[in-house]
C-alpha cells in the first residue's frame, strides 16, 4: 500500500511531463504552418488555432486535441504555411504576385534517389503543362549550367516525412523538394507528380487550399492514380492570370446575340471548372475570368431534358448542378440529369419558386437564393429538405448596394456577380459591398463587346 502511495505521484508527474511535451509539440506545429504567430500560447488561444487548423483541414472545428487531429499532423504534407488569408476562401493567392513573363524556363539543380533523371524530367513536364493550358505560358527545360526562371532542388528538409516540399511564390523561382523521401511514380512512398504540380503552383502564385480534392491541398493523402488539377485549382490560376489571357477577348464564339442584348437568364460554375451564361435556349462557355472560349450552342445539347428560359442555377459542393424554372427543379451529374424534375417547394421549404438567382457565396459557403426584394439561406453542405432558418426571407438592401429584381448571379473565388439588365454589379465578400465604380455594362466589360 505504501508502495503504492509513493508511486501514485510519480506516475502523475510522468503523465504531467508527457502531456506538457505533447502540448508543446502541437504548439510549434501550429505556429510553424501559421497558425500560431508565438510558440507559448494560453489554452484559450491553443483552442482557438487548434479550431482554425481543424476548420481549414475539413474537420470538425472542436479546438481539442484528438486522435484524428493528431493523424493529421502526422502525415507528410507542404513545409509552406497556410497563411491566414488562405484560410477565408478555398483558392488563394501568395501576395497576388505572379510572373509578367509568359515563357518560363526551368532546370534540375539536383535529383532524388531511385529515380533515373529522364523519368523526373517527364513528370515535371506534366505537371507543368497541367497549369500551363489555363495561364497561357509554356515552360522550357534547361541545363543546370543555364539561367533559369525556376531552379528545381532535392535536399533534406527535415527528415523523412512531415514536410516534403517547399516553393517560393513569383518571381524567386525556387521549388525544394525532401531528398530524405521515398520518390515514386506509382503506388507506395510519395508520388513525384503529385508533389510536383502542387509545389509548381506555388511557384506560379497560388496558395493552399481547404478543398481535399485540390492539388494545392496541403496535405499528401496518398497516390491517386486521377490527379490532377480540380475546379478551384483552375479557377484560382485563370483568375490570378487574367492578364495573360487578355488578348483573348476577341471570342472562339460568336457574341452577336449577349452583345445586342446582354440581359442574360443565369449564370453559374460547371463541375468542369468553366463559368456558363444561358439565355433563352443558348448557352455561351467561359473561363472564370470571363474570357469567352466557345458559344452560342443549344442548351439541349449540352443538358438534354433542360428546357430554355432558365430561372437559376448553381453547382454544388458535390458537384451536382441543379436548375431551376418555375415551380420545378432539375438535377444534372455532369451532362447527364439525374431522376425527375422536382418541385422547388419538395427540396426547400419555405423558397418560393421562379426564383431570379441562387448561388453558394463564397462570405460563408451557404447557397442562397434571390427573388424581387427578398432572399433566402439555406446551409449547403445539408441534403435536400432542410428548413430554411426562421430569420428568412430578409430584404435584399442588407447586400449593400445590390437592386432588387435581379436576373443572375454567381459568387467566382472572392467576388459575386449579380446581373440586372444591360449592367453588372460586382461585391466585395470581403467587406460587403458592392464595389466602387460599379454597375458597368454586361456587354463592354464581361462579354468583351466592342
């Protein structure tokens, strides 16, 4: 029993001692990746970065220390932090600092082990012309003994695992990549393309993302066979480099029709990652940046079964795109629709229907919905039939700036477009407000109407 009274303590202390050092490790996580800007915290500000981390990652925000916490920071990921900024919106930019030059060079300054120079070469060069066909630049390998715009190096970072690359953001042109990893280009160990395209986008100006299916995720999840870039990867680059693809205003299509009039029926983001404008039984492709890449074609062809004049549309976080027109609703996977019409009233209780709008904002990640005066908001990450909150409808004038009676809108990375008429009004998500100097013209500004 005395034995026992004596060791009692001791083992409170060991757990003590273990549970200090555990929580000083999660700190320097925390302040390493931006979370923390000190590595001494009060609990109240651990719970708080611990929530920031879990809410960004995709997990439930509860600010405690768990065993799923934990496997996370476990795994192999970017050594760049995820910056504060990047953690209000999916896509993000570093300091939207991007190269002016639209032909790149890049050379090896080094190699890693177990894999021979020529099979590297090939998935950088992949992995690269996977930006490329949305920034409208190419990319050039040189000798390590030429000037390069980007040197690419293998050395040890900090061991195996955790951090296993790092990039700086335009124009320093650096990308690191752990020589202390097991490099593969399938199966076991880490996949070189994977790692490749993430750390290019960096080098090209992006941050990370909260999207698990994006490349500029910062987390290495295992080989995927599929990788590549996803939707907000895309949109993120085309947005970031919309200069570069300035002088491609003059349209692949033909905008006779949006030019003439430039009232438009909805406007929305395609799982493909291309903004759709359709009016009457037409629809016009864009890239996010607005620049028209193809079009007039007929909504049949593209959504058999969708009739014309649509009211509104958005694409979920699933990537399912629901159509609405009068009393009834359409879903489509892809091109390809999915079940019966339904009626909106059976899918949200409380939205009226021949709605002007519904889009998923990016201030808070819920879908919306517009019609005359009012709007309401419904949670978008919740199935079908979940009550819209009792608070709505709520008058359109808290969108400071924004008409009533409008005829489209979409939320594209940090801004919303709503559309009335021959004009457009872009908000600022940010600060909630329509921009200065808006509304302009449909036709003159988006549709590149002369």
């Amino acid at each position: 029993m005395n034995y026992l009274a004596y060791l009692f303590p001791v083992l409170f202390q060991i757990q003590n001692q273990t549970d200090n050092m555990n929580k000083s490790m999660v700190m320097n996580y925390l302040h390493d990746f931006g979370y923390l800007p000190i590595t001494k915290a009060t609990d109240n500000e651990m719970k708080a970065a611990l929530q920031d981390y879990q809410y960004f990652i995709g997990m439930k925000p509860t600010g405690e220390m768990d065993n799923e916490t934990m496997d996370m920071m476990l795994r192999p990921r970017c050594g760049k932090p995820d910056e504060e900024k990047e953690r209000t919106k999916r896509y993000t930019f570093l300091g939207n600092s991007t190269w002016a030059k639209k032909d790149l060079l890049y050379r090896f300054d080094s190699y890693p082990l177990g894999i021979n120079s020529n099979d590297v070469h090939a998935e950088f060069k992949r992995a690269f012309n996977a930006w490329a066909k949305y920034v409208k630049m190419s990319f050039k390998l040189v000798q390590n003994t030429e000037t390069s715009d980007i040197s690419i190096n293998f050395r040890s970072l900090d061991g195996e695992g955790r951090s296993i690359g790092y990039a700086l953001h335009p124009t320093h042109g650096v990308v690191i990549l752990d020589k202390d990893e097991t490099w593969t280009m399938e199966g076991e160990g880490v996949n070189l393309f994977q790692i490749a395209i993430h750390e290019i986008g960096h080098s090209l100006g992006l941050g990370h993302s909260s999207k698990r299916s994006s490349v500029m995720y910062p987390y290495y999840l295992g080989y995927n066979r599929n990788a590549g870039l996803d939707i907000d990867d895309i949109k993120g680059i085309t947005t970031l480099y919309a200069s570069h693809t300035s002088d491609a205003r003059s349209p692949k299509g033909d905008n006779t029709e949006l030019c003439r009039d430039p009232k438009i029926d909805t406007i929305f983001t395609a799982p493909d990652g291309y903004v759709y404008v359709l009016k009457n039984n037409q629809y016009w492709k864009f890239l996010p940046n607005f620049v028209m890449v193809d079009g007039p074609d007929l909504i049949q062809n593209r959504w058999p079964g969708l009739p014309s004049k649509i009211d509104a549309a958005f694409t979920s976080w699933n990537n399912v795109t629901i159509f609405y027109k009068g009393l009834y609703m359409w879903k489509y996977v892809l091109n390809k629709q999915f079940g019966e019409p339904k009626l909106i009233e059976d899918g949200y209780d409380k939205v009226p229907s021949h709605i002007d709008a519904a889009f998923i904002w990016s201030g808070t990640g819920h879908l919306y919905f517009f019609r005359g005066d009012k709007y309401w908001m419904y949670n978008s990450y919740k199935p079908l039939g979940m009550r819209v909150k009792y608070i709505f409808p709520l008058p359109i004038w808290y969108w400071n700036g924004v008409p009533n009676n409008i005829n489209a809108a979409t939320s594209i990375g940090g801004d919303t477009y709503f559309f009335k008429g021959r004009y457009y009004y872009k908000y600022d998500s940010m600060n909630r407000m329509v921009y200065a100097g808006y509304p302009r013209s449909t036709a003159k500004n988006l549709f590149g109407c002369t």
